[in-house]
C-alpha cells in the first residue's frame, strides 16, 4: 500500500498542475479569440443593416413591443460599452458593473433612441469598435477571470464574445429588415441554442423543459431546461428555428410539438 502510494506521487511532475492551468487557460482564450471573429463578421452585417435605414424607417417600430428600430441599435451600442467595463474588470481586477443601474440603461437607451439616424449609426460603430479594442487587450490569462453580469450570474470573461454573438444576432431580428432565425449560419446555431438554453436554466419562474432539437444538418441535439416550477419535465420538439424563436420569447412556438409550457419572461 505504502509503495503503491508513493510511486502515485512520484509521478506528478511539480510544475504539471501549473502547466495544467495554462492549458486551460490556452484553450479558453482561443476559444473566445474565435468567437470574437465571428463577433467582427456579424457585427459588419449589423452595421450595414443599419447604415441601409432611412431617417424614417430607423424610427418606425420593430419587433421587440414599445421599441422602434432607434431602441434596438442603441441598446446594442449600450451592451457593446457594457461588455467593455466587464472585459475591463477581466483585465484590471477592479470591478466594473455591466450598467450603474437598471434605471440608467433603461434611460440612456430612451435617450440615445431620439437621435437622428446617422448619429444612431455613429454610436453603434463607435461602441463596436471599443468591444473590439477591450477584446483585443485580455491575455490568455484573463479570459479566465471571473466576472458578473446584470442578475449577478457569474461567469468567466471568455464566455463575453459568445454572448455579444447572441445579442448581435437577435437583434438583427428584432429590427426586422428582412433576417430572421432561420437565417443563421448553420455553424452559429448551436452556439445560439445554447445561448438562449442558459439564461432559462435555473431560474425559480422557469419550467422544467426536456428540449429535442432538428439541426441544420438533420442531426438532434437535447437540451434539458431544469426550472424552479413545479411539473414536468415538459416535452418539446422542432426545428432549430422556430425553437430559438420560442426560448427568446419572439416565436409562439405553434411550429413545434409537445405540450409547451408558459415560459418566463424574456430580458
């Protein structure tokens, strides 16, 4: 037993759990580099999207009830600086909350929404390319840091690109120009699904959701939703879609098979 367990030890390297932590560290970071090219991408489809949009049509509404396309871009702009002071937080060790309060970004996007469709379209450029220059500042290191988003969940920062991906793509739907989900590139709809799967696990006014899921490809993938409700688990199937449509609150779900539950709100 005694020999057992020292030849056990002997073969740990002493430097392997360090070389183990920047492994991960490693893979974190190429992982959330890789994001953020596709974050670039869809952030140049997003910009001329916009950039096509009359003085009049960026102030009619859009999908999303009570905001015209002028909210939606402007609280793109305010999610891209709201990344930045999490990514900063990342990179400095002082923390820096995503918004000083719910009350100010509810506030500066009613403000920001007013403004003359080019100054909208100024703002939107200019707080992407300063997602963009915070991304680029982190090292390796650093995407691991934890931080905190606007429920307190907390996370690592790598996970950030990932996120601003999310909120790129369902707001391209939201202002209605033509893109809707079943518009999304083949290799970002699992990301997406997964996405949209994880601000619904957990909650206490979510349901208990077993989701089967057609991809693209005509492969299936399952998610389980374990909410705080009683019942369940609930049984829903159908296409990518209409599914991603249905978790973000921007579909009905009549697509779908199952007996679909109530969802909580979305936000």
């Amino acid at each position: 037993m005694t020999g057992s367990s020292i030849s056990s030890e002997s073969s740990v390297r002493p430097d392997s759990v360090p070389e183990q932590r920047r492994a991960h560290e490693r893979s974190a970071a190429a992982e959330a580099r890789r994001c953020l090219a596709d974050v670039r991408r869809t952030t140049e489809r997003l910009d001329q999207a916009v950039g096509e949009l009359s003085e009049a049509r960026i102030h009619q509404p859009s999908r999303l009830p009570g905001w015209t396309r002028a909210h939606v871009i402007t609280h793109l702009a305010r999610n891209a600086d709201a990344f930045v002071n999490l990514l900063t937080w990342a990179r400095t060790g002082v923390e820096h909350p995503m918004y000083p309060s719910t009350a100010d970004r509810d506030a500066d996007i009613e403000e920001g929404a007013c403004r003359l469709a080019q100054v909208v379209h100024e703002d939107l450029r200019a707080a992407s390319d300063r997602f963009a220059a915070a991304s680029d500042r982190l090292s390796d290191s650093q995407w691991l840091a934890t931080v905190a988003g606007r429920a307190s969940m907390v996370f690592p920062a790598a996970r950030i690109p990932s996120m601003r991906l999310f909120e790129l793509w369902a707001h391209l739907v939201d202002l209605d120009v033509g893109f809707g989900f079943a518009d999304l590139p083949d290799e970002h709809v699992e990301e997406m699904l997964e996405s949209a799967v994880s601000r619904l696990v957990g909650r206490a006014d979510a349901p208990s959701v077993r989701l089967a899921v057609t991809m693209p490809d005509g492969t299936e993938r399952v998610w389980d939703l374990a909410g705080g409700l009683e019942g369940g688990p609930y049984r829903v199937a159908g296409e990518a879609a209409p599914v991603m449509a249905w978790l973000t609150g921007r579909g009905d779900g009549t697509e779908l098979s199952g007996d679909l539950p109530v969802l909580p709100p979305w936000g």
